[in-house]
C-alpha cells in the first residue's frame, strides 16, 4: 500500500424494500399497471406479466426519440407520458417512495428504461437464487432507476491520480501463540456504533476511517464515541483526499495524527457536502491516532488475524456491479469483481461461517440501514480475494 493512493467511493443515498409485482390492468384499460407494494424483507421480485414487453417498448419510444430532429415527431413523447399517466404506476410510486424528480421526459426515460431492466436483472437473479445457484438475494432500492454508467461514475476512484507524498505506515505483524475463533463480529462488543449514510457524498473513505479509529478508541478506553466524518470531508484535502469526491483511509488517518484529533460526531455533524472551511474545533476532539498500520496485501487470513485480534478494520472493495448495487441478503459473490478495481471504502467487523454458503466477511457499510442485511453486507471469504476485500486493508494506531 505504500505506494498505491486510492481515490474511493460509490456514492449512494439509502436503501428500501420491496417485492415488485406486474399484474394486468381491467379491461376498460389496456395499459400495463406495475404494482409495488411492501416486501416482506425476502427480497424477491415476482411477475404476473412479461417486463420484457415493457422494454420492447420503452425501446421503441427510445428509438423514436433518437430520430433526427427533422424526422422525429412527439408520437414518442405522447407515448411515453401516457405509459407513466395511464399504465405504469410501478414508476409513480418508485418515485414517489425515493423522492425522485426529472426536468424533462428525455432524462426520465432513461431512468425509467434503467429501472425495468434492473427489475428484471432481480427477477432473473432471485429465480437462480431459489434454485440453489447464487448465495444472495437482490432487491428494488432507490438506485433502481440509475442507468448503470451513471451509477458508475458515482464512484470517486481515482486510480491514475499522482501523489507523490510518502506514506507512512507500519507493517502488520501477526502475534503469535494466538488462538484465532472460528467466528468474530465486534457488534456483540460495543465496538462498532450505529450505521450511518453518506448520502450524495463520495465520502465512503471518511466513514470507513472513522469506523476504525471507533473501535480502536473503544478497545482503548472502553469507550465508544462517533467521530465526525464531516471533519474529514472538510479539512483532508492537503493529505490527498478529496472531500465528496473521494479519499482513502490512510490518508484521513495521517490527517488526524498530525491534527492530534478528530472531533465528535455530535460537535462536528454530517451535513453530506463539502464545507467552504474546516471546522475542526480542539475542545470537541473525540480520539487521536498515531499512524496506521497495512495489512499484506491480498493476504486473507492476516486480515482474519487483524480483525479477531486488532478490531474492525478498514478496506477497499470493488463495489461497481449491478448486484451490489440491489444488493438484499446472504452471502455476495460477483465473478466479475476484481481484486484491483477498488472503488468503495468500507469496514470489516467481523467474519463466520454459513453452513451453506461457506465463509463470509462481515462489512459495515455507509448507505443507510435500509441498504442490505440492515446496512451491513456478508461478503464471501477465501474466495480468491473476492472483491478485493484484503487487497487495501489498515487501521489506526492509538
């Protein structure tokens, strides 16, 4: 890690549940109506009518738009305004739900096209998953609507940026004669406070950092306090990170060492933008570190040994894929993620064994507490690095 500077995060608002299902309109409409109504937290989509027609569609309108302006006629627009008026109620209250808004019908229809293909994404995915084939279920959220490309460049990953400050870490050494538990989770320990949202903020790197340097206060002084992310967000930027547009961990953790502090949430609070000016107030300080320390790099079991015998721990995950976007419950697996493609701060509490589904880490996330298993995720354990979850691991040192 010492020579590689991450920029992270997927932003994300909050998460909610439901079960989707395409029922017929009476007769004396012929329109298609696409009811949503409350899930039972099963996650899982089911359909009395083909999504597919709808996007056939969706995809003749698209089409019809794309003419040129000399050919094109509102045939589209009239078609279009009439499936959100008259058929598609499914989209009314998706919006309505997340507090959705458009200023045109060109930018509503992409997100509305978006919204039915990833329907039916959850629809297909859940079918695999009661048949035994995947570990996870997916569900609707309020990232639903978002063409893919647009939810990718929500990720404040800066891969190519060019920091030549030194970094300072230690090297985790694992203690020996240590019995390492099958199971861990810090939550049972007062270790980890509750979870929190970063909102439109790209600020996911200062949420894992402050998750850290919690529990390591904690251990220290049996004492859990929130820490301001704002803090961060606001008054980093001359240690590489980039408020709402990205950050790594370590960096924040250099800032709050030569800072001799973080303040608290409550004095400091997050307003989810970037301040004109740090705010930073000494008397409100809530913890310090000293430095951080770098787990090996894509070493699995070190991290294992860091987060049963250190505490939660920082890392970096591949998070730009459509399943953990709609993520819902059980134990994630992507085969397109990557070990290197690191785009999301977040933090590991604790790990375990399913019977079923086999090892899994537990990750706190910073989407809000209707995002996933209650704001947290179970992601796959010795599988190769899933994810690259142990590829850009530390803590801080207090």
């Amino acid at each position: 890690m010492a020579s590689y500077h991450l920029m992270l995060c997927i932003v994300v608002l909050f998460v909610s549940e439901f079960s989707t299902i395409f029922a017929e309109s009476d007769e004396n409409d012929d329109s298609r109506r696409l009811e949503l109504r409350p899930a039972d937290l099963s996650g899982e989509t089911t359909y009395d009518n083909d999504g597919e027609e709808i996007i056939e569609e969706m995809q003749q309108i698209r089409q019809e738009q794309s003419e040129p302006l000399s050919e094109r006629s509102n045939s589209g627009s009239s078609k279009l305004k009439a499936l959100m008026k008259k058929g598609y109620k499914a989209w009314e209250d998706f919006k309505l739900e997340h507090g959705k808004a458009f200023d045109d019908v060109e930018n509503e229809y992409d997100h509305i096209f978006a919204f039915t293909k990833n329907l039916e994404y959850i629809k297909q995915h859940n079918e695999k998953f009661q048949r035994g084939e995947v570990t996870f279920e997916m569900g609707v959220n309020h990232l639903t609507d978002l063409p893919f490309d647009e939810y990718k460049k929500l990720n404040g990953f800066r891969k190519n940026n060019d920091d030549s400050r030194p970094r300072n870490g230690s090297t985790f050494l694992r203690p020996h004669f240590v019995q390492i538990p099958d199971t861990v989770d810090w939550r049972n320990s007062s270790y980890v406070t509750v979870v929190k949202d970063q909102g439109q903020c790209g600020s996911c790197w200062a949420f894992s950092a402050t998750g850290a340097l919690e529990g390591q206060h904690m251990r220290k002084t049996h004492q859990l306090v929130s820490l301001s992310e704002q803090n961060l967000v606001d008054c980093s930027r001359k240690y590489g990170n980039n408020g709402c547009n990205g950050g790594l961990m370590d960096n924040a953790f250099e800032y709050i060492k030569d800072n001799h502090g973080i303040d608290t949430e409550e004095s400091y609070p997050y307003k989810g933008v970037e301040g004109k000016k740090c705010h930073f107030r000494r008397k409100f300080v809530g913890a310090e570190d000293y430095g951080y320390t770098d787990l090996p790099e894509g070493d699995e079991e070190a991290l294992k040994v860091a987060v049963a015998t250190i505490g939660p721990i920082s890392v970096a995950i591949d998070a730009g894929h459509i399943s953990f976007q709609n993520y819902r419950k059980g134990i994630y697996t992507e085969n397109e993620c990557s070990p290197e493609d690191l785009d999301h701060g977040v933090l590991v509490v604790g790990y375990g064994t399913d019977e079923n589904a086999g090892d899994y880490w537990i990750v706190k996330n910073s989407w809000g507490t209707r995002w996933g298993e209650h704001g947290y995720i179970r992601m796959a354990r010795n599988k190769r690095n899933q994810c690259g979850i142990a590829s850009k691991a530390s803590y801080p040192i207090v």
